[in-house]
C-alpha cells in the first residue's frame, strides 16, 4: 500500500513539474509592428540573440487599421514572418486566439482599439500585457485598469525603455531619492492620439520610472528650435521634464549625486519582465503610476491647448472619469 502511494506522489510530482517547465503559449493581438517580430523571434528562437525562455508565441490575430497607413502598410508583411518563420498560427478572432492560448501580448501599433480587445481578453481571463500606447485616451486606459482589476486579471503596460540598466540602477535606489531628471526621445505625433501617446510615451515611461508617482502638474512648452517640453513638478518640488529629442537619452540628480538614464537596451529585458508576469501572475507595475504616466502626457496637451499654461494632474483625471 505504502509503496503504491508513494508511487502515485511522485508521478503526481513528475507531472507537476512536467508542466511547470512546459513554455507559456503566448497569443499577440495586431501584427501591425515589428514589435512582433522582435518579440517572437526573442521568445521562440534559441538561438536569437538574448533569448528569453519560458514563453512561446503560437497563435495571432492580424488586427491593423485602415486609417493608420503605417499600420495597415504593415500587416501582412508581419503576418507571413510569424507563420513563415515562426509557425505561429493565424486566428479570425480574438476570442479564438483565447481558447488556444494561456497568455497575451496586445501589440496593436493603435492605442484605440486596446480597450475592445482586452475588454476580450479580460473576459476570457488571459494574463495581459500591453505594448505602447497602453490606450487611445486617458479614459481607456482607465477602463482597462477596472475591468482587469473587477475581473481579476493581471494587466500591463510598459514601453522597453523602462528596463534600460541605468535606468532601472536609479529607480533602485542608486542615487537616493531622485529631486530632477531630464528624460528625451523622439516623439512623432499621430493625428488620431494625443501628441505624447504614439511615441513620446518612451521618454515619458523613462521619466516615471526614475520619478515615480506624485506628479501634480504640467506646463507645456516649444523648445527655439520647434520641439516638445513638458515640465512636471512632483510632490515636494521634485521636477521632471520630457524633451523631444532624436534618440534616447536623460538624466537623473539625487541625494548621491546624478546618472544618466533613458537609453534603449533592446527589447529583451523588457520581453524578460513580460514572461516573469505570465508566470507569477503579478505586474511588475503599479497600474496608478501607469495611469499617472498617461495623466502627464494628457495633461501636456490640454497646456497646449491653453496656450502652455499650467495644469494639475487631478484635474485630467477627474475629467477622464466615466
């Protein structure tokens, strides 16, 4: 009798781990980015350079928009990689994409459709990450945080420069508690998102991540030479600023002394901390400095629109409220 028992515990065990070392079926929602490729290519091949293991994209849903020429442009280039290259499936809808998957990335290169595709996604309880913009308006990503937080299910968003080293050396503590850092990426505007959201949003996630929440508001200004500045202060006279630039680049002062921050690393950190997130089921980021990411770069448009005065972050929220 013992021995049955215990033969039944170990091929229970063995089972067990079986399936803890069997690879997370991943399902990307938009193939409209080479973010896609990018990120497959770093999941499914063993031989790609800083490869991430544990996770493997086996199916897709093509997504594109037709007003987005980038987008649409791009589809069909991506899609015939992911099933060339990578064998990766093609599904019609994204509730088919669900039913064969245990995880999803939401890449579509357009903020506005996130909200009804991870309204779905949400629905059939799939941990979800999702790329840059998180959301097409302030509003939506809002949404997304309380439809993922009534039903249960882990959500995020992160741009890859978030994971560079120095800037996450600084987010540790490296140089105390951060008093001013300046954050640059380029930011090529997009006619149907707010001005910061389509590419801005890099150098804006490098400024929160070293700053952290607090952010009360925003002024927005033109550099001489034409650019975008957008001047934060945070609780406790704590200042940041995001400079439209054309690579990626910052700094950080603190209370040891200062460090440079921004700078892109790749893609695999980032791919990295998304695998660790399908596995533990925790994100790596708090959805209130997410939500105060986009405040900040709402908030820098309505500055525009008042001609670059002053606006508090508590006012962009309050009015994104349902």
């Amino acid at each position: 009798m013992k021995t049955s028992i215990l033969a039944t515990i170990l091929t229970t065990a063995l089972s067990l781990l079986a399936i803890a070392q069997d690879p997370i079926r991943v399902g990307i929602i938009g193939l409209d980015t080479s973010h896609v490729v990018a990120f497959t290519k770093t999941l499914n091949d063993p031989k790609a350079k800083g490869h991430v293991p544990g996770a493997k994209v086996i199916a897709a849903y093509k997504g594109g928009s037709p007003d987005i020429e980038s987008s649409i442009s791009r589809v069909d280039g991506y899609t015939k990689t992911l099933q060339e290259d990578y064998g990766v499936e093609i599904c019609e809808t994204i509730e088919e994409l669900c039913q064969k998957v245990d995880a999803v990335m939401l890449e579509s290169v357009d903020g506005r459709p996130h909200l009804a595709q991870a309204r779905l996604v949400i629905a059939a309880k799939k941990p979800l990450y999702i790329d840059k913009p998180m959301a097409g308006t302030l509003a939506d990503v809002l949404e997304i945080f309380r439809l993922a937080k009534e039903a249960d299910v882990p959500v995020f968003s992160s741009s890859s420069l978030r994971y560079s080293k120095t800037t996450q050396a600084v987010r540790a503590g490296s140089m105390g508690k951060v008093t001013h850092a300046i954050a640059s990426s380029p930011a090529k505007v997009e006619e149907h998102h707010p001005d910061l959201f389509w590419y801005g949003v890099h150098g804006c996630e490098a400024l929160f991540t070293v700053m952290g929440t607090g952010c009360e508001s925003v002024i927005r200004r033109q550099t001489p030479d034409g650019l975008i500045e957008v001047e934060g202060t945070w609780a406790g006279g704590r200042t940041g600023i995001f400079r439209e630039g054309k690579g990626y680049s910052g700094n950080a002062k603190g209370e040891k002394g200062e460090s440079p921050i921004g700078n892109f690393d790749g893609y695999e950190p980032l791919v990295a901390e998304i695998v660790k997130f399908f596995k533990t089921g925790k994100a790596p980021i708090p959805a209130e400095e997410t939500i105060e990411l986009f405040a900040f770069m709402e908030a820098a448009d309505e500055s525009k629109r008042r001609g670059g005065k002053t606006v508090r972050i508590s006012e962009v929220l309050e009015k994104a409220k349902p």
